[in-house]
C-alpha cells in the first residue's frame, strides 16, 4: 500500500507522541520535531507508509535519546489485556475457533497510534463481540488450515498479542498437526510486540516464535532476516494482523496471506473497500 494524502499528518502526530512520551525535556522536544521534520521531507508518492513512518520515527528515538518511548504504554496494554482476555475465558463455557478469531481481530483496537486509551478496552471488547465481521474469509482460513502443515503468524501491537495468543493457542487444538510460527519484531519501534514480549506472552507453549528481523513495523520483504524472509515464503498460510502487516504485503497479491484487522484509518478503510471501523478477516489476492 502507497500513500494516501493523510498519511503524512499522521506520521507528524506520531512523532509529537513520541517526544513528549519519549522525554519531559523541551529542548529535546523541540529537536525531535525538527528531526522529524527533516527526515519526513523524504516522502515520495511510492513511500509505503509503515516504512516511511518507521525510518522517521526511528530517526527521532535517537536524538531524543530514548530507544523505546513507548515502554510504558506497552506495559499498561500487557497487563490490562492479559485480564480481559483471562475473564472471557474464565466465563465463557467454551470459546470456539470463530469467538476467538473475532477476538484477535477486537485486538486490534489496542493501538496508541490511532489514539486508542489502553483504560476502553473491556468496554470495547464487550461491545464489538457483538458486530459481525464486514468481510468474512474465515471458512475459508480454517478450510485451508485443516490442509496446511505450516502458519507463519504475524504479530501486529502489544496488548493485542494477549488476543493473539488465546487464537493461536485454539488454533493449535483444532489443528495439532499445524507446525506454528509466530513472528515479532527484532526491536521496539512504536507499540509494536517484540520478540521478547512474544516469549514473555509464553507463546513458545504452542508456537515457534521467530523475528522478523527488522524493527521497522510490518514485514516489508526487502528488510526482514533471510531466516524470516524462508520461513514467509515456505509457509503454507499466513495470518496478517493489523494495518501495517497490511501496508507491506497488501501489494504483493498472496492468496496465502489472510490479513485480520480493523480498519482504524481511512486510507486503510479506502484501500479494503470498507466503511472505517469495519472488522476484517480478508484473503489477499
């Protein structure tokens, strides 16, 4: 996915959250911004915005000194996610396959990115299980997964992995032939899971988990690991979540690769032909 005009005022906001998260000094502040704004002059009508966004908000960790700005919001997210997700199952008499990939893709709400206050989401949570999906692939998904020996899983934002992890692990009992890798980030780059949140997550009780290599949100192919880039493309399915899995693989027309999200914005909204706010589970083409 390329650019829509709104992209760059949302990369601008984004930098402004990260210095006044990143430092409370205001010189520091003031020189992130300017940062920002320098490195962001580099757009250009084929910029892929989660690589655009990443490069510049990279650029502004390192002059206001602070590598992961975010680490307290991600560890709010953790905890409060990992309660909610602990009392739906300690209520529900039995989530099925297609609750739970629901509840992956309600996840996705949990994202300071678009503004998201980690405090909503019980209350969203309860709300949204109500919604249909506004497309709806997952027969298909789980048609194919009964078939498949491998899924390479694509994690999206921290918090959400805590819903990830409750799909992933029915994923497993329903499929237990199914050999399952689940991908995080080499490094902290906004709110996005790592690999050493994944491990924390304990997702090694019923998965691989695997970096992508790069810090740079989403998979853009031509910067992960060679060992991410052969396990991507041995992989018989793909589960995408969130929008900037979206914006990286969107182009490349894989039926293999089923993007679960919600349509937060609205270049991703017009890109998936769906109203804004519209949940998801899509098959590439």
């Amino acid at each position: 996915m390329k650019i829509h005009y709104e992209c760059f005022a949302c990369a601008a906001n984004q930098c402004q959250k990260i210095v006044e998260m990143g430092t409370d000094d205001l010189e520091i502040r003031k020189r992130g911004v300017i940062e920002a704004a320098r490195l962001m002059a580099g757009i250009s009508e084929d910029s892929i915005p989660a690589v655009f966004g990443s490069e510049v908000f990279l650029g502004v960790y390192k002059v206001i000194g602070n590598d992961d700005p975010f680490r307290n919001y991600k560890e709010l997210s953790n905890r409060l996610a990992e309660k909610v997700v602990s009392d739906i199952e300690r209520r529900a008499e039995k989530i099925d396959l297609k609750t739970a990939l629901k509840l992956a893709i309600i996840g996705n709400v949990i994202d300071f990115a678009v503004g998201y206050s980690p405090e909503r989401i019980e209350e969203d949570v309860k709300a949204m299980l109500g919604e249909e999906l506004y497309v709806d692939h997952s027969d298909e998904l789980f048609e194919r997964l009964g078939k498949a020996k491998t899924l390479l899983y694509l994690t999206d934002n921290c918090g959400e992995i805590y819903f990830d992890r409750l799909f992933v692990r029915k994923l497993k009992e329903a499929f237990p032939h199914l050999e399952i890798y689940v991908a995080g980030k080499e490094g902290p780059i906004i709110n996005d899971a790592t690999v050493e949140d994944l491990e924390r997550a304990g997702f090694g009780e019923f998965a691989k988990i695997i970096s992508t290599g790069t810090r740079i949100v989403g998979v853009p192919l031509d910067r992960v690991s060679e060992e991410f880039r052969e396990t991507f493309e041995r992989a018989d399915l793909i589960i995408a979540k969130g929008q900037g899995n979206f914006e990286t693989l969107s182009e490349i027309k894989d039926d293999r690769v089923f993007y679960l999200l919600k349509a937060k914005c609205r270049p991703i909204a017009r890109e998936l032909k769906v109203p804004q706010g519209s949940m998801v589970c899509l098959r590439g083409n």
